[in-house]
C-alpha cells in the first residue's frame, strides 16, 4: 500500500544561518553558564531562548518581544531541528521572555560574559588589532523617569531632546570596527568621565598594555592621558578648544605664520591631505597619589577641506551681520522705528559683531540727522497769530559698514587648523600615521549606525 506524500513549506529566510552562526560563536552555551538554570524549568534553555529571540530581532529588524511567539509558531519544524529538540508551543510567551529579560538584568557578572563572548567571537576570527577607537552614543525611547534608572533626560545625540535616553560608551577594534565592550549609563552622564573605566575593561580584556587608544576630544582630560601613560598606553586625540589651550593655540599658530617654525606637506599616494607640524612637551600629573612624567607631541594640522568650510562659514557670518546692521536704522516710512539715541545703536552694533565673532572684521559709521518742523500749539492772545512751536527730531542713519580687509586676510590665514596630541612615539606612530589614525573612525560609527538604524532598529527602545 503506497503511503500518501506530504510536503510542509516554512519559509525560512536567513533564519538558519542567525541560529548556526550563534551556534558556532557557543552563544548560547555561554549565556547558560552564566545565566544558570531553575530546578523547575523545562524546554529549551535559557541560552538557546535568547539565541532565537536574537535571531528573530535580526531577522525581522524588531527588538520588541510581543511578536516573537507567532513568529516562532510559524518555524516549529525548522527552530526544533536548529536546537535540536521538540519546540512547545508556549516556548517563546512573553512570560518566558520576560523571565529571561528579568535574569539577564540580574546578572551579577556581566564584564564576565563579555569577555567570554569576546573570546568567542577571536576563536572564529583573526582580527588585527592596531588600536581602539572609544566613543558614546545615546539611544531614547518612550519611557516613563524613575530617580534611579537609565533611562534620563539628557544632552541627546539623536536629536529627541524631549525623549528619555540612555548612554552606550564603546571600545571597538580597529581596522575591523570589531565591537570589544560596551558600558551602559544614565542618559544624563557626562561623556569625559566613562573613558577610563572602558580603558581599564579593554585592557583587562585583552590582557595587554601597549595599545593606541583614539577618541575624540572628550578623552582629552589631563587625568585620562595621565592614567594612560603611567599603564604603558597611548593615546591619540584631538584637544578642546577649553581652558587654557585657546591661548597655547594661538601662540603656536602664531610660530607657523611667522616663519618662526615651518610644517611639512603630508601625502598619501600622491594625494595631498594638508599640513603639519608638530613638537614634543612634557606634562606631569598625579595618578593614585604619584607623580607620572611624560613626553607628549602636540601636531599642529591644517585641513585644506576645513579650511574652505570654514572661510564658507565666515563669509556667511559678514553678510549676517551686514545686513543685521544695517537693518538698525531702517529708512523713514510708516512702521519704520527710526533710532533716536546714539548709545543703544552702539551697544546694539557692539552685540551683533559679537554674536556673529567678526568683531574687529567689520567697521560701521553712521551720522546724526536733524529734522526742524513746527508745531501748532494754539491761538495767540489778543487775536494774534496762532503760536507755534519748533521742534528738532534726531535720527541716527548708518552710513556704511566697511570690511577690514587686512584683519580679513589674517582670519582666513588662521582658518583650517587644528590641534591633537599623542604620546605614541614617532617610530610607532609618524604624523601622517596620526592623520590617518583619527580619520578611521567611521569603524565604530558604523557599529552605532548598525545598532540604532536599520535593520535592527534599536531607536526608539521599548525593552525596559
């Protein structure tokens, strides 16, 4: 007797290959390790859980846990025959993901299971790793304050100021862009503080010193490159234009202009990427209570794209300020305000050069027009002649605003450059390796892009 055929159709899309690669990077026998078992529990284990829930948030670009079940009741045949046992019917319920949210949020040790995932990931790749890139993010989502909890009003990098956010502090490998830990933080956290403790955590992790640490100028406080230089690091960042380095800044620009020191043209493959110039100094700082020395190169570099930025933006402001200037003293007509006192036109000139910062770029005259009329102020006595009065109207007129051509000139010869310091030596790192260092961060950029933006879609979060 001929048994009937039987096909069953699920549709599979990159389900399989989610699942195996997760399987193969032991994701989910290192979440059981850490994450352990209840007595009482049945079915797949809390490390496969997260595995399928993984699969489906990269699957399906949703990180929300109210449509996994149906999902899942979709694939029973395939999820069974990936983790190898039958899939019941419940198996993924909100009840049972939100027990291992619960879990998860529990964890005692969870430097401890990055680190295993780390290692993992390096079983399976050989990475190169040159240096690490650190930087922030901030991710917002729809969630109600709490006085303790990570989700904070803050300084929002996704332009929803009016969203409670939470902080992500990265370390990534580069040139991979591999991503080696992240740290969690309340939205409100400021960022200069959270690069030395992903320091301390990548240099545990890795179990080396000697490694080029790059970040932007929110790395660049005195204790952070101090701490750095007494482990053995280097550092290679950008300084703020804060405190005391505005003045240093000019004083060095002013070395380069004068001819006093001369910068050297910086090319990669017969294409030229600006100028540079740089010295060493020595800094000292205390560190745990002692004294650290050491030699740091201050690189003077000129971008020819900031540059042309830059004097885009300063002509823009001459004409903004031209032009709010001049419209003080508005023609007479009807609705026309015309400026009766020459102190406040001064003081409102003196502000709008300010605001615009081209101050001593920018030279207003103006005069004092004088209007003579005379006024009816009643009949005479005795029947004379009505009385009149004159009276004088003073108008102040702008007459024109000339630019200083010369002082000008001098701005744009200072537009373009900027300053960053590193204490890696030449022989590691020449200047235009530093040019060229900086300019990768589009690595860990890339790890925010894929993580907040699509497919995954982690902005706005809705897990709490």
């Amino acid at each position: 007797m001929n048994t009937p055929a039987s096909t069953l159709h699920e549709r599979l899309d990159d389900v399989p290959l989610l699942i195996g690669l997760a399987q193969k990077l032991r994701l989910p026998e290192l979440l059981d390790r850490h994450l352990g078992r209840h007595g009482n529990h049945h079915g797949l284990s809390n490390g496969t859980l997260a595995a399928g829930w993984i699969a489906f948030i990269l699957s399906r670009g949703n990180h929300t846990k109210v449509h996994v079940e149906e999902w899942t009741q979709g694939l029973p045949h395939t999820l069974s025959h990936l983790f190898g046992q039958p899939l019941r019917p419940a198996e993924f319920s909100d009840d049972r993901l939100g027990i291992l949210l619960r879990r998860l949020q529990e964890l005692d040790d969870w430097h401890a299971l990055e680190a295993d995932l780390w290692h993992g990931t390096c079983e399976v790749y050989e990475l190169p790793l040159e240096r690490v890139r650190l930087d922030s993010t901030t991710t917002c989502g729809y969630h109600t304050l709490t006085p303790e909890g990570l989700m904070q009003l803050g300084h929002s990098k996704d332009h929803r100021p009016d969203l409670p956010q939470l902080k992500i502090m990265a370390a990534a490998a580069e040139p991979s862009g591999h991503l080696i830990a992240s740290d969690l933080y309340p939205g409100q956290t400021a960022d200069d503080p959270l690069y030395l403790p992903m320091t301390r955590r990548v240099r545990s992790l890795l179990g080396r010193t000697g490694l080029l640490y790059v970040g932007d100028c929110k790395m660049a406080a005195l204790a952070t490159r101090a701490e750095l230089a007494a482990e053995g690091d280097y550092y290679l960042m950008p300084l703020p234009m804060t405190g005391d380095t505005p003045k240093q800044f000019a004083g060095w620009l002013d070395q380069l202009l004068s001819g006093r020191a001369r910068a050297q043209e910086l090319k990669q493959d017969q294409e030229s990427l600006g100028h540079g110039w740089e010295f060493t100094r020595v800094l000292a700082a205390a560190v745990d209570g002692k004294a650290v020395t050491w030699g740091e190169r201050v690189q003077l570099l000129h971008s020819p794209a900031l540059a042309q930025r830059q004097q885009s933006n300063l002509e823009e402001r001459l004409r903004r300020a031209e032009q709010a200037v001049r419209a003080l003293t508005p023609p007479v007509g009807p609705g026309k305000k015309q400026c009766r006192e020459e102190a406040p036109l001064r003081s409102a000139v003196t502000a709008i050069l300010g605001r615009c910062d081209v101050t001593d770029l920018l030279r207003v005259t103006w005069d004092r027009q004088e209007h003579h009329r005379s006024k009816y102020v009643g009949p005479g006595r005795g029947g004379a002649k009505r009385a009149t009065r004159t009276e004088v109207q003073v108008r102040y007129h702008i007459t024109a605003v000339h630019r200083e051509s010369a002082a000008i000139e001098a701005r744009r010869r200072r537009l373009g450059w900027r300053v960053q310091v590193t204490n890696a030596p030449k022989k590691r790192l020449s200047l235009l390796a530093s040019v060229l260092s900086y300019r990768s961060g589009w690595c860990l950029e890339r790890d925010f892009h894929l993580l907040k933006d699509r497919p995954l879609g982690l902005r706005p979060l809705y897990v709490k």
